[in-house]
C-alpha cells in the first residue's frame, strides 16, 4: 500500500525521536543520578520517560518514605509527655521517630505488655460474666477470654484430653454442657468454667452436641 507524502513524513521523524530518545539515554546512563538517601543509582523504570527519570531523586518508594520520615520534624510534641500509662503509670514516651503525633496523642499504654495486661489481667481472678463483656474489645474478644480461662482450668485439673464420647485423643475441644449466654450477667467466670459445666469433645461431637443431636 502505498504511503502519502505526509505519512512517510510523521514516520521518519518518529523514527528520529527513538534514535535521539537512545542517544540521550546512552549519555544519561554514563553518569546517572544517585538516590538521596541510598547514593543507588537512579535507573529508567519500564515506559518512564527521560525526563522523569531525570526528576526523581530517590531510587524507590522505600527510600524516599524513610528520608522523609527521619527528616520529619514533629511541632508541638515534645519526647514525653504529662500522661502517664493506665497500666503501670509510667510517664508516656514517644516511642521512636517515626511515630506519628495522632499515635503518639491516642496512644494510652507505654508498651504492649501493659496494653495486654490491661485487657486480659482480669482473667486470673473471678470477674462476672457482665463485667467480662463490657471490658473486652468486642464480643469476640470476650469470648475468647472466656474460653482461655476454661482451657487453664481443665489444664490445672488435669483431666485426660479424650473425648468423652467416642475416646478420641488427636484433636478435642472444651465445651459448656451450660451455654455461655444461657448464664445471667451477674454469674461469675468459675461457675461459667467449672469442672462440672466443662466437657471435652472432639469436633463432630463437639457440633452434634451444640445442634442438639447429642445428649450427654
């Protein structure tokens, strides 16, 4: 087919602009910039442009993110502050330098041991069942603490983890032959998770049990 005037025109100067586009590359590569914070050279990346390559100053994302963080200047925040941990009552320090000031502000702990023991000391003593729910994080979180507590009381009982139903040893799980929710708010967490409520089943006696097809 043969070509216009104009399209052997538009074609040789986009041939032209891919012969100078390498040349200017071959002179860039000769002597690259370097990254600001890793001194890495700054190489093209797939379709980028000459002159975007030209513009970036670091070689990555990571690097630009951590020297924009360590040169981050924090107003208003000193290194400390008057809140004390609501655990411990240790003065709160910022943690490091990258720690926000939004974290460093909300933040109500001075580690995560405290937050922890906050949260999940009272498991030890005996709590009520409304006290347990209104201080956990959420519904979950509650009865999970629930169900560690009667995981250490079968321990400290030492009960043989067998299901009771079939002798299965490999895999067994701790029920309530009471349901939790069956139990009024003032109920305590040892009459919960006492040895006569607690039974080991394996997990189908365990479902079969909870649909009401197994009575114990």
């Amino acid at each position: 087919m043969n070509m216009t005037t104009k399209e052997r025109a538009s074609k040789a100067a986009k041939a032209q602009h891919v012969k100078w586009d390498k040349i200017r590359l071959e002179e860039y590569l000769k002597n690259p910039n370097l990254c600001k914070k890793c001194g890495k050279e700054i190489l093209p990346r797939e379709n980028e442009k000459l002159h975007e390559t030209k513009r970036r100053k670091f070689c990555d994302r990571s690097c630009s993110a951590s020297h924009t963080n360590s040169t981050r200047k924090y107003k208003g925040m000193e290194r400390t502050s008057n809140r004390k941990c609501e655990e411990c009552g240790s003065l709160l320090v910022r943690r490091e330098k990258t720690e926000t000031n939004y974290a460093f502000q909300h933040r109500r702990f001075c580690n995560r041991k405290c937050s922890c023991d906050s949260r999940c000391g009272w498991i030890s003593g005996n709590p009520t069942k409304e006290h347990i729910f209104n201080n956990g994080k959420n519904w979950q979180s509650s009865r999970s603490s629930i169900r560690q507590n009667a995981e250490k009381v079968i321990k400290l009982s030492g009960r043989p983890m067998i299901c009771k139903k079939c002798g299965y040893t490999n895999h067994v799980e701790i029920c309530h032959i009471k349901s939790v929710s069956s139990f009024d708010k003032l109920s305590s967490l040892n009459e919960i998770n006492s040895l006569d409520n607690l039974v080991l089943l394996c997990s189908n006696h365990h479902w079969e049990f909870d649909h009401g097809l197994l009575i114990l």
